[in-house]
C-alpha cells in the first residue's frame, strides 16, 4: 500500500478483482454494439457472455447466490480481508478463509448494501437476526437467501471457499499476468491524480476538507469493474475501500469526452427513480437505508443508480458520526445541462 496525498492510499487487490469478476457476471445482460464503446470494452462483453455460455449451470448459480447485484453478500468480506491483510494473495486469502470462524464469515453478509449490523451480539440470537432481515430493504427473495445462509454458517463458508476456489482457478489463473500489469498501470495512473479528483473517485465533493473525510481511503484499480465503483466503509476503523473501475480513471484524466458524459448524463435522467433521488436528496442529504425507506426501494436498487449518479458527479457524499450520506451536487447539476445546451445549440 502506498500513500498518495493526506488520507488517500493506493493499493492493488486480485482478491477484489475477482469478486467485482463475479459480480460483473451476474449482472451481465448481452447488449447490441454501441459505437461509443471503447474497443476494449466491447472485447470484454464479449469475453463476458463467453463466459455465461460455458460455465456451468452449476457454478453460475453459486456466483448468483453470492454475488448477486441485489445483495452482494461476497463483497461484503471487502474490509474483513482488507484488515487482515489477505487481499493481495489469493492464496493467502483462502488459508485465511479456511480458518476464519464461518459465523464471522457469515455476519459480514448482514453489512451488504445499505444495511448495517450496528449489534454484532445479536448474530447468535435466531429472533433478533430473524428480525434484522425482516426490517432490511434487501429484496424478498435475498431475504430468504440470508436466512438460509445464516442458520447453516458452516456449509456456508465451504460454499464460497469452494466457489472462489474454482472461479479463480477458471476465471482468473487464465488472465492473471495481463491483469497484473493493467493494475499496475491503474496504479501509476491513479498516482497522478490531484486530491480533488481522488474525492470524486470516492464520490465526496471535490474541496472536501481532510477533517470530513474518513481516517483512511484505500483507491484500488479494477479492469472488470470498467466504469463502475464499489464503495466500502467500515465505521468502526473508518476505513472506505474503493474499487474503481480503469475506466473512470481514465475519464477524469481525460476531460476532452464531453460528447460521451453529455450522452450519459441525457440516459441517467432518462429514468424516473433516479430524478426520484436527486429531488430528495435536493431537499435534504439522507444516509442510504434512509433514503431506500423514503423511496420505497430497495438498497440494492438505490446502490445501482448511485453508481450512475456518483459517476457522473451528480450525488457526493459526506461523513456524519458513523454514516455516509447523499446529497446533490447542485453545481455540477447546472453545469451538465449547461454543457449539452452548448452541445445542442
């Protein structure tokens, strides 16, 4: 790990490179070709939906039972291998894993998405867990995954080992030395970035003073992840984890795309439920189960279209005792609908 300026670190993870690989594959649907796609990226969905077709029926469901985009329960093990320090060896990682308690494991599952187990005494008392989930706004049926994954913490842990164990051997082994050198790549591309960008990496405003932010931020690089991020902080080491996608490194290197922002920012007002967020949000900042409970959505749907939002600078965040909130970043707002008037007129 290597500090970069004031709070910000940088770091390389194949353990999270994995786990954002699984994630990308549930959540991969084949599209038609667009032309303002990158060759590279139109060359990993076709590596994607290779992938989906020759996998078996078998595994693809495990990856889904963990890494579903509506709940993500594998990413939830970011900051307990982080602190382990188990994140930059795979091999390391799954000793680590075979020897961690599996109730451990498993109470990491209830830190998913906008959910926090505030209580980690109640995780051996079945009532109060039982109730936890029914108050969560994870989906129905993640409900019920949890609650299965919960009473059998054991066979749990042999699952995901065994599933990590074989999606690294199958998935990633194949590609390890190419993903090594493009970490390394995002790692000197990220170094040169200006603590302004760096806070809009991790999605708080750019003139952020250091006191707001969190004690440490770790900025890992991540192919799969494209133009995405996955945000994770853990309020008892204020510690935020976050993988971001090469792509968006690359965009706030490169401020000449206007066109293309334009084109994604005209698509992220195209849907009602995000127009829903930016107006509460504009009437008050909310933390995220706050704001799922206000909207009536579920956490994992708020999280994906903060991950459209965040990207295009729309939402930033700050830090309030042991929470993260949203609010709109009216400025950037107004220059978004300044710039595509221009582009337009």
């Amino acid at each position: 790990m290597e500090k970069l300026h004031e709070n910000f670190y940088v770091d390389r993870s194949p353990v999270f490179e994995l786990f954002v690989l699984l994630l990308q594959l549930t959540k991969f649907k084949k599209k038609e070709k667009e032309t303002y796609h990158k060759p590279e990226t139109e060359q990993l969905n076709e590596w994607m939906e290779e992938q989906q077709t020759t996998l078996s029926p078998e595994l693809l469901e495990e990856i889904n039972v963990f890494f579903h985009p509506d709940s993500f329960f594998g990413l939830s093990l970011t900051q307990l291998i982080f602190q382990e320090n188990k994140h930059g060896d795979m091999e390391e990682c799954l000793t680590f894993l075979k020897k961690e308690d599996p109730i451990k494991i498993v109470s990491c599952f209830f830190n998913t998405g906008h959910n926090y187990l505030d209580n980690k005494e109640i995780i051996a008392e079945p009532q109060k867990i039982h109730e936890f989930i029914k108050s969560s706004t994870l989906p129905m049926n993640e409900k019920s995954k949890l609650f299965y994954l919960y009473f059998d913490p054991e066979d749990t842990k042999k699952r995901f080992i065994e599933l990590i164990q074989s999606c690294y051997e199958t998935l990633y082994k194949p590609n390890i030395k190419q993903l090594e050198t493009i970490h390394i790549e995002g790692i000197q591309e990220i170094k040169t970035l200006n603590i302004q960008q760096l806070n809009q990496v991790i999605r708080f405003g750019e003139n952020t003073p250091v006191e707001k932010l969190p004690k440490t931020v770790i900025v890992i690089p991540s192919y799969y992840h494209q133009k995405e991020t996955v945000f994770s902080y853990d309020a008892d080491s204020d510690i935020v984890i976050s993988i971001v996608g090469m792509e968006v490194i690359k965009d706030l290197l490169d401020e000449e795309n206007t066109e293309e922002k334009i084109i994604e920012f005209a698509r992220a007002l195209s849907d009602g439920k995000r127009i829903n967020i930016l107006q509460e949000l504009s009437k008050a900042p909310h933390y995220g189960y706050e704001l799922a409970q206000r909207l009536n959505l579920s956490s994992p749907t708020i999280s994906h279209h903060m991950t459209i939002l965040f990207r295009l600078g729309l939402v930033t965040t700050s830090k309030y005792e042991n929470k993260i909130y949203y609010e709109v970043n009216k400025e950037k707002l107004k220059q978004s609908f300044a710039e595509m008037i221009d582009l337009l007129t």
